[in-house]
C-alpha cells in the first residue's frame, strides 16, 4: 500500500485533490509564487482539523522510512522559496487551509494556521485592540509566526514570532502539545524563527494590545531623491531618542509599469492617532514626487494590510536578503550597485517588478524583541539598529528565471562585500526573505543552531520533520 492509498482508506474524496479535479487545479494554482504552482503533487490532503493532522502524520510516517514519499506543509502558500511550501510528484502536500477559526479573548487572539492576516485584522476591528503580522492582508500566519515576521508596530512590539504566547503543535509522534513559556518552553523558543522544523503548528495564540487608528501610507517618487531618503533613514534609526511608533521602509527599484527609469516609494506609518507627525515629515515631504500616488492618511490596521494587499497577485517571484549596521555610505554604495545591475535587465524582462528594500530593525525593536521570552533568531543590541537589505523581484515568464536570480544574486554578493570591508555587515539572514542559496539557520550564530538541533532529536528523534519534508531551511547539514 501507498501513503496515498493508506490516506484514501481513512478520509473522503473531498479531503484528497487528486491532479485530474478541478479542486486540485484551483488549490495548486493559489501561491504567491508561480513557481510553486508550477510544482505538481500526487495529491493536496486538506485537514479540517488538528485531529486530521495527527492520523495524517500517523498514516504517512510509516512510508517515509523505506520508500520515496516525503510531503509539503502549507498555511497561506506565500513564500516564494521553492518546495518551501509544495512537493513533486511522488509527494503530497498538506494544505491546512480549512483551519481557519479565529477567536478573539481578552488579550490575546487565537488564529487557526490556515487563516489570514486579513480575517484575523476583521475579527479585530472595532474592539480597540491590535496585533503584531502581516502587512499585507492575504499573508498567512505561519510564515512570520516561525520564521521572524515584521509588523506595523515592530518597532514597538518586536518581531511576530515575539508575540506568539502559544503554539499548538502536532509532533511527529502524532501527538498534540501546547508549547509556551511554561509548558515545552523549549519547543516555544524554537519555533520562534525555526520555521517547519519540529512538527505542523495548527494553531497560534498571539498577544494583542491597545491600538487605535493610525498614519501612513506611500510616497512615490524619483531615483535622484533616493540617496537623500537613505540618509533621513539612518539619521532617524541613530537618534538616542528615536520613537517606538514609527514604521520606515524605503525601496528603490524598476516597474514595467513605470518605464525604464528607477523609480522608488517610501511606505511609513506612525501607530499613534496623530495626523502628519513631525518624524515621518522627511519621508513624506520628498520632493519631486507623484502626489496622485501619495495615500498618507489616517488608517485602521484592517485597511492598512487592505492597501498592500492590493497589489498582490500570482507572479514569478524571488527573494533574498541580507543585513547590515545602519550606515548611510554602505547602503547608498547597495542602491548603486543595484541600479547599475538591475539597468542591464529590466527592458528586457517582461513585467519586470523590482526592487532593492531597506527595512529597519530600529534598537527599540530589538530591544522589544529581547523582552518577550527570546527566541532564535541570534539578534541583539551590540550593534544598534540594523537594516535588512531585501531584494524583492516579481516577473512574467519562467525563461527569464535563471537571469533574473543570477542577477539579484549578483547584486547581493556585490553589497555583502561591500559591507564586510567597511565593517558594517550582520551574519543574520531574515529567512521570511531568504533565497534557497542562503542559510538563514546557521546565521542565527553556532549557540542557536545547536540549540536548535538539541530540540529537534527532542521532539522529532527519529527526524521525520528533517527528512520527509526537505522544503524550507533544515537546521541539520
């Protein structure tokens, strides 16, 4: 018998996609990233509940050891790592979609791991209260609550993982534990940035806190102003009075929708109730600019993940990242090597969106995220504030794949150089944002990563999570 077949003996039809159904065809067709899509399972298996993992688990174990079966575990499909999320043709991909129920408590809110970002923001919405993830509303919850995830409020409430109380976790015995900071503590710290290493997470308790609406929104304007915006950025991230409640990122980057010429948007938020506060007045007021573009308003957090929910949709797709101290020179010296880079390609690449992203983790931020338990991401303040340099790409047509990696690729090795020779680097890959070539788990630093491997021989001895599912960052060679 096959693990398909020992599935189809226990759950109905409707539970198993098989390729020829229209329902697999619409499930598989449903990633962020085209390449995932392009990616053809034997079967989609959508659990309706945790107790559906656990016979999942129990009933696929066993082919794992002696035959060539692994699987895929998948929340929202967001990622765009390949196999991070899908598996080939002689696996099947575990869609937690249907677990999806939301409950909102007191201080906290419990999120089913097949829901969204946007259904969780709904739920919340009216009651006063708010809560650390994505900033888009189709994003899923398992993505930024396991691997870091960055909110509107980071700056005040430290990365999403952060604020993950608890997670409920089906092991690879098939059993079903709680881990938090008193139960399976271990596990909790773990999973904190370890991402789908140690079990299939169906449900994640998260803090909320007191929040109103809110100021932000986008500025778009031209590439000679960039080097300005780098500047205001690092000037702000180095004040010893910096606020808590402000939100900065900067991008620089190329658009078929815009022609050939660098263009670049600044999206900043301040998450108090105040109306064109003084800190963000850099970022806004940048001049020449497409004022029909500017959307600084006051907002709800609700349509705050609406406005970048906007511009999603099914794209090919590649990210990679890396991370540096907040030096002005490193990252003016990281926009020229990108546009003089990405200059050579992006009239010759259909729907070409890209674009090099400067996300701050202000000293407040990491200062929040050292409070609330730990984790194991490996950042701390020695530093001061830090700054992922991300490098986002979305395009049409799969022949353009490998120029596109190899060019962002490029790039990338051009800045981490660079860096190094000024001083300026950080080990730290933001594996929300990382690309297969890189290694985001060893750089959370050696300490980590063993500690890392100590908990998986804990909770997974016989290394189901490590072998049977080889998508996403194994923490073991």
């Amino acid at each position: 018998m096959s693990a398909l077949k020992a599935l189809q003996t226990e759950f109905p039809a409707s539970q198993i996609l098989l390729p020829e159904t229209e329902a697999y065809k619409t499930s598989n067709s449903t990633y962020l990233a085209q390449q995932n899509s392009d990616i053809k399972p034997a079967a989609i298996f959508q659990a309706a509940d945790a107790k559906d993992v656990v016979k999942f688990i129990q009933l696929v174990s066993p082919f794992t050891k002696d035959e060539d079966f692994a699987f895929a575990i998948r929340g929202a499909g967001a990622n765009p790592l390949p196999y991070g999320n899908n598996i080939g043709e002689t696996g099947t991909t575990l869609d937690l979609s249907r677990l999806d129920e939301i409950d909102v408590g007191e201080n906290s809110v419990s999120i089913g791991a097949g829901a969204r970002w946007g259904a969780v923001y709904d739920a919340l919405d009216g009651t006063g209260r708010g809560v650390s993830g994505n900033r888009s509303a189709k994003g899923g919850i398992g993505g930024l609550a396991l691997q870091g995830g960055v909110s509107f409020f980071s700056s005040r409430e430290g990365f999403v993982c952060d604020n993950v109380l608890n997670y409920e976790v089906v092991l690879a015995s098939g059993e079903i534990v709680n881990a938090n900071a008193k139960e399976n503590s271990d596990l909790w710290i773990a999973l904190r940035g370890g991402g789908n290493n140690f079990g299939v997470i169906t449900r994640f308790n998260l803090r909320t806190f007191p929040q109103g609406r809110f100021w932000g929104g986008s500025v778009y304007y031209f590439g000679p102003s960039f080097p300005s915006q780098v500047e205001a950025l690092v000037s702000e991230l180095n004040k010893p009075d910096a606020t808590k409640e402000s939100h900065l990122m900067i991008s620089a980057g190329f658009s078929h929708l815009f022609g050939p010429q660098a263009m670049c948007m600044n999206q900043v938020y301040y998450t108090q109730e105040v109306e064109k506060p003084d800190v963000l007045e850099p970022f806004v007021s940048v001049s020449p600019q497409i004022d029909s573009m500017n959307s600084m308003r006051m907002m709800t957090l609700k349509e705050a993940a609406s406005e970048q929910a906007a511009a999603s949709q099914q794209v090919r797709c590649s990210y990679m990242n890396a991370t540096v101290k907040a030096d002005a020179e490193t990252l003016k010296q990281a926009y020229e090597f990108y546009t003089s880079s990405v200059a050579t390609i992006n009239t010759t690449t259909e729907g070409l969106t890209c674009s090099l992203t400067f996300q701050p983790y202000a000293l407040s931020f990491l200062e929040s995220s050292a409070s609330q338990g730990g984790n194991s991401l490996g950042l701390d303040t020695s530093s001061g504030s830090l700054v992922s340099v991300l490098l986002l790409s979305y395009w049409s047509k799969r022949e353009d794949d490998q120029k596109i990696k190899e060019t962002m690729r490029g790039v990338l090795e051009k800045i981490e150089q660079d860096s190094n020779e000024r001083g300026t680097a950080v080990s730290f890959k933001y594996m929300n944002y990382a690309s297969e070539f890189q290694d985001p788990i060893s750089s959370y630093g050696s300490e980590n990563k063993k500690r890392l491997q100590d908990v998986s021989r804990k909770y997974d001895p016989q290394g189901l999570f490590q072998k049977a599912v080889p998508g996403g960052f194994k923490i073991f060679p």
